[in-house]
C-alpha cells in the first residue's frame, strides 16, 4: 500500500476518518457493513496512485483499466499522469452485487498491443483479486513486459495484493458509480420495507436517492 501518515492513515483514509463519515477509524473499533466513497475520496485516491506511479518512475507504462470498476480510477488516474496511453478489458467476476461467480473470464480483450511494454492494471477494489489474477494473466499471455497493478482499495481476504493500493477495508465499499446497483441489491436482499431502508440508511444512503427503487420494490410512497 502507498506509505501512511504518521497516524498510520493513507490521505485517503484520513480524509473518510476526520471528515465526520463513518471512515477508516470506525471500523477499526467496531467492523461496520458498508463504506461508502464519494468523489472526492476516489479523486484523492486517484491522486495518490498518480504520485506513486511517478515516483516509481513508471509514466512510460501504459494504463489498462479492468471493465467497470476500473473505467473511472484509470480516466482519472491518466488525467493525473498526463498519460494518453489508455486501454481496457473486461472481466466478468460478479453476476450480481455481492454475489460472486465460481470463476472469472476475460471476456473482452485488452484493447491495442502491450507486447513488449509495460502495463499498470488499474481497477477498483482488491476483493478476491480473483479478477484481477485473471486480467494480470491475460496481459502476460499478449506479451507484456511487466505488470504493475494499482487499486483505489482492497479487502483483507484477498488473494491478490495490489502493489500500489490506498487503503484496507474490510468492508463493503460503495463506490460513486455504483450507488443505484448497490441499492438494488440491498433492496432485493431485505425481508421488507423497514429491514431494507435501515441498510440503505446505514450505507449512508439517503431517502432521496433509494426512494424510487424502494416504492418499485414494496410499494407504497
């Protein structure tokens, strides 16, 4: 992971701990279920994947992000880097939020030639690292040279550890581009109403966002 603080936070663990949000600190007393990252987090994040890579001397690779998680982290991490040597692939891991397929895939390939070059996987989350031994395996099959992977965050039980990553969490993270899915599935999982609007509210979801999905689900206003 890229060196913490002093206090033993990464910037970006300081900003979730002291901004009043139920960050890094909370779960480290008490394992809470749900970490939800706004955009500013991740920009932060994205920042300090930015630095790392400079300071590895590393601006000469080409980024690859893995599809979905990894489409934003890489746009703005390539922002960041000045880099325009982008490229995707697409795995398929997750058949629904939560629930996690036996095996992942590469389903859509890496997008332009990496032979011979270096490559810095990007993605969103570390989970089971499954995904991303799958895409980091995919990339050596088409010739790269070396293989960097950078993550915003991974969870403690992964099998892949990242080697440029921000934070650890055990817990479910929420990103930014995924509030209405994670809504959805938290929504289909409650035995009811009153169950499904007290995850919603402890995801830090608020009424505004899940009321729609919720009526759809349950009815009533």
């Amino acid at each position: 992971m890229i060196q913490p603080f002093e206090n033993g936070f990464s910037a970006v663990e300081a900003r979730l701990c002291f901004s009043g949000r139920s960050g890094i600190l909370s779960w480290r007393v008490v394992c809470l279920d749900f970490l939800r990252l706004g955009w500013s987090d991740v920009e932060l994040a994205c920042r300090e994947i930015a630095e790392e890579i400079r300071s590895r001397k590393l601006d000469g690779h080409m980024l690859v992000g893995i599809s979905r998680g990894g489409l934003v982290p890489l746009r703005l991490i390539s922002d960041y880097t000045a880099s325009r040597r982008v490229s995707t692939l697409g795995v398929r891991f997750y058949e629904d939020l939560g629930r996690t397929a036996e095996e992942p895939e590469v389903f859509f390939p890496v997008q332009g030639d990496v032979s011979g070059r270096g490559v810095i996987l990007v993605d969103d989350i570390s989970d089971t690292g499954q995904s991303l031994i799958a895409a980091k395996k995919h990339l050596f099959d088409k010739g790269a040279s070396e293989i960097v992977v950078a993550t915003v965050c991974k969870k403690p039980h992964t099998k892949f550890d990242p080697d440029i990553c921000t934070f650890e969490t055990p817990r479910w993270v929420i990103f930014p581009w995924e509030v209405r899915e994670a809504i959805k599935h938290i929504t289909d999982s409650a035995e009811g109403r009153d169950e499904a609007e007290a995850e919603l509210r402890r995801a830090d979801i608020s009424e505004d966002e899940y009321r729609d999905i919720l009526t759809a689900r349950f009815g009533g206003g």
